[in-house]
C-alpha cells in the first residue's frame, strides 16, 4: 500500500461571466477552486461582461447590474444584483444571430440554451457560478467548487489567500500571473505554501469564426467552435492520460 502523500492544489479568483479558457484551466488544474466574491464589485472589469466574436469584431456580453447607490464603492460581488430581467433571452439571441454557423452550434445548442433561458438568478454571483459549474461538468472537469464565504476571511490581501489555503488543506497555491504585481510571495514561504503563477502563452489557435484569430474571448466561442474537442486546446487536459 503506497504511503505516498497527496499534496493538494487551489486557486482563488473572483467569479466572471462565461470565462475564457484560461479560467477554466485554472480551475482544472486545480483540487479545489474558491469563488473569492467576498471582494468588492468592480466596474468595467470581467466580473458581469465578456467578449465573443461577431462579423464587425470583438463584442462585449455585459449583464446589466446595479451602479449606483450608497453602497456601490463597497458592495461585494456576491451582494450585486442584477437590474435586467430579460438579460438571459438578450445575450441568448446575440449568440444565435453570431454563432448559428459555428461548426458544433447545433450540438450544443440545447445546452447553452437551457443554461440561458433558464437562468432567474438575481445574483450576479450566482449566474456566474451557474455557467462556470455546468460548462466544468460539460468539459468533465471534476474540480471542487467553493466560496469563499464557507471560510473565515483575515485582513490583508497577501493574508486573506493564505488563511484559504490553510483551511482548505492547500499545500500548493496556483495564482493569475497578474497578482504577481501585489502577492508578498515571502508569506507564502513563511506559511509552508507553494506559490505557483499560472502561464497562459502557448495557446495553439482553433477554428475560430470572423478573423483575425482572437484567445482572449469566451469558452463558448471554442465550443461552439471546436466542440469536445476544445479540451485539445486547454492546457488542463495536454498531460492527462487518455
């Protein structure tokens, strides 16, 4: 019987509307992933928008959400609601018109449509959760999904991933690379954590609708676009065994 120990890995980000790819390989690549939404809500960031591909270029799926206010400078993430009660049917038909001649459209269709129009959260949170969970499941990615109001939360940036990886059992911490600007990597030493940043150059290009060819769009584009076979251009997947 091995004694072998497990050593377990997590990342830590805020939750964002229908990802890019790079999210979600965060996330497999991962044991545990924490929805940090404990954060404030930032305007004109990825938290409620993302972009896909259309014939006149990049567009932006933006979930309309509260702006204004007393309590817009500190509002969390998980606190903001949304304002539009008909968002749902209104991006569904933005993907229709722009991505019914997409290679797996018809196949996933049903899918997407179902997550669409079906989707009557108020909570900017809990949309986001509800296409990050079932996109994971669709890509057969069993990592753990968490929030990180199910911890305790210190002060301090630095303090407050460390204290999540020390409650979740992390020996390992996979970080965005843009939290090298503010992350105090000696407090990882200190706390025995591993800190790793994640690197996101490499990415080979997929079919891919409207050129020129874009990576930093939504999942659903390389879906519709790649089908099943978008796991071919995720790195979460290149070193598993078939």
């Amino acid at each position: 019987m091995s004694t072998e120990k497990k050593y377990k890995k997590i990342a830590i980000l805020q939750s964002n509307y229908i990802p890019w790819k790079g999210y979600f390989d965060i996330i497999g690549l991962v044991d545990e992933f924490i929805l940090f939404d404990d954060m404030q809500y930032t305007k004109n960031d990825w938290r409620n928008r993302n972009k896909i591909k259309t014939p006149q270029g990049l567009k932006w799926l933006s979930i309309p959400v509260e702006t204004s206010g007393r309590l817009t400078n500190t509002r969390l993430i998980r606190e903001t609601k949304i304002i539009d009660a008909n968002w749902n049917k209104k991006h569904w038909n933005t993907l229709l018109l722009n991505y019914s001649k997409a290679e797996y459209f018809n196949e996933f269709k049903s899918f997407f449509e179902e997550l669409y129009l079906n989707c009557h959260e108020e909570f900017l949170s809990k949309i986001n959760y509800r296409f990050i969970k079932n996109i994971c499941d669709l890509l057969e990615i069993k990592t753990k999904l968490s929030w990180s109001m199910d911890y305790i939360l210190p002060e301090g940036k630095t303090e407050k991933l460390i204290s999540l990886c020390i409650q979740a059992g992390a020996d390992y911490y996979l970080s965005g690379p843009s939290a090298k600007d503010y992350i105090n990597e000696n407090l990882f030493k200190e706390a025995g954590i591993q800190l790793e940043f994640m690197d996101y150059s490499g990415y080979p290009e997929y079919r891919q609708l409207f050129p020129p060819f874009e990576h930093g769009v939504s999942i659903i584009d390389l879906i519709f676009n790649e089908g099943l076979e978008a796991k071919k251009y995720m790195k979460c997947f290149w070193n598993r065994n078939s």
